[in-house]
C-alpha cells in the first residue's frame, strides 16, 4: 500500500511539472518585489514596463479609484468601475485586480466575459440574480439569487450577467485574477464595433432581417 501511495505521488509531480505553464495562472507570476507602472516609456510589451525603483513612492501602492459610487444614470442602470492595471500602476506584474459595481432599482450588467481571468463576486447590498453559460455544445446555464454577504464565482472566459431583483440599490465588488481581465460585452461587441460587422454575418447568424440590425445597431449604442 505505502510503495502505491509513493508511486501515486510520483505520478502526480510529473503531471504538475509537465503542465503547461499557462494553465496554472491567468497571469505569469511576478520576477521581483514589485514593478509599479512606468507611463514615460512608449515600449509595447505584454503588460507595461516598470519604474526605476528608485522612483517608486510609499502612493504608487495605494489607490482611491473605488472610493465612490458610480453613476447608474444609463440605459442599463449599472456602473463598472476597474481598479486594474489602467487605473493603479502598482498592480503591474501582481495577478490581481477589483472592481466597483453599482446597480440603480432594476439596473443590470449585461451579458460579458473577461478572456483573461475568472472573477469572484461580492454582494455588499441587495439582491442579484447571477449566472453565466458553458462554453461547451450544451450551452448550459448556471444561475443563482445572490443576497448580501453572498460570493458567486465566473469562470474565466464565460458569458455572464448580473441582474438587480431587489427592491433598492445594490453595490458589489469583483475579484480578478489578472492586472488586466479585459472586458468585453456581447452586444456590443456585435452591433457596435468598429468597423462594424457586415449585416449580412449578423442577419445570418442571429436568423434577423435587416431592419432589426439597424435597430439594434442604434439602440445599442446608445447604452
């Protein structure tokens, strides 16, 4: 049993240190104690370079960009604000990132994914239905009413949404693996790009006629 238990534990290191190392992280992990965001330098690079240490300060590691709430005066009731790498330089190489997410009376984040990280979401205040949608052919639904005090996970990659089912305001914050998770939301990324996508794919794929393209195209952008 005990030469077993051994030959199982071998198996399993060669396994981990066989694995491909993307699989283990949604970002690589950091080289050094810290590489606050370097604005001054026009290199392109996968992330940003970093400052001259000597430069760093004691307010390159702190951030109020959560401090306030958000405006939810839109179409969709809903504000979104990112502690990434954009917005804090000292998250540069660290892996993670927040962020503030305000909903008005009925306010909803509409169906999104974030190619670079899964996101843990925490209800602060109010009531969410909350899900997101295999990727597989199933196309299956996971789906919850999330009350304050609550978490819900997103896997990386997957089609999501936040809906407010209370009866007030609702504020929640979401964690990511990544400095930089990216963001991109369903509808717009098909009625709003730019250059737009040509009708005809999108009269094809989602079985519309034109008028409707042209309607959504416009209601769209203007939420």
């Amino acid at each position: 049993m005990m030469a077993l238990l051994w030959v199982t534990l071998a198996i399993l290191s060669l396994v981990a240190m066989n694995a491909p190392q993307g699989s283990l992280a949604a970002d690589d992990d950091p080289l050094q104690d810290f590489c606050v965001k370097d604005t001054t330098q026009a290199l392109h690079v996968n992330g940003f370079p970093c400052k001259d240490p000597a430069q760093v300060q004691d307010s390159d590691f702190a951030s109020a960009v959560l401090k306030n709430r958000g405006n939810t005066s839109n179409g969709l009731g809903v504000a979104v604000t990112a502690a990434n790498v954009l917005s804090f330089g000292g998250l540069n190489t660290q892996g993670v990132s927040l962020a503030r997410i305000n909903f008005a009376k009925n306010g909803i984040n509409p169906p999104h994914l974030h190619p670079r990280a899964a996101e843990l979401l925490y209800l602060a205040k109010g009531k969410l239905l909350v899900g997101f949608v295999t990727s597989n052919a199933e196309n299956k639904l996971f789906a919850q009413t999330i009350k304050a005090g609550e978490l819900f996970i997103f896997p990386k990659g997957l089609v999501h949404f936040q809906l407010n089912v209370g009866h007030r305001k609702a504020l929640a914050f979401s964690s990511f693996n990544s400095q930089n998770p990216g963001t991109s939301q369903v509808a717009k990324a098909l009625f709003t790009s730019t250059p737009s996508i040509n009708d005809t794919v999108l009269e094809k794929a989602l079985q519309l006629n034109p008028q409707d393209v042209t309607r959504l195209r416009s209601l769209i952008s203007k939420t």
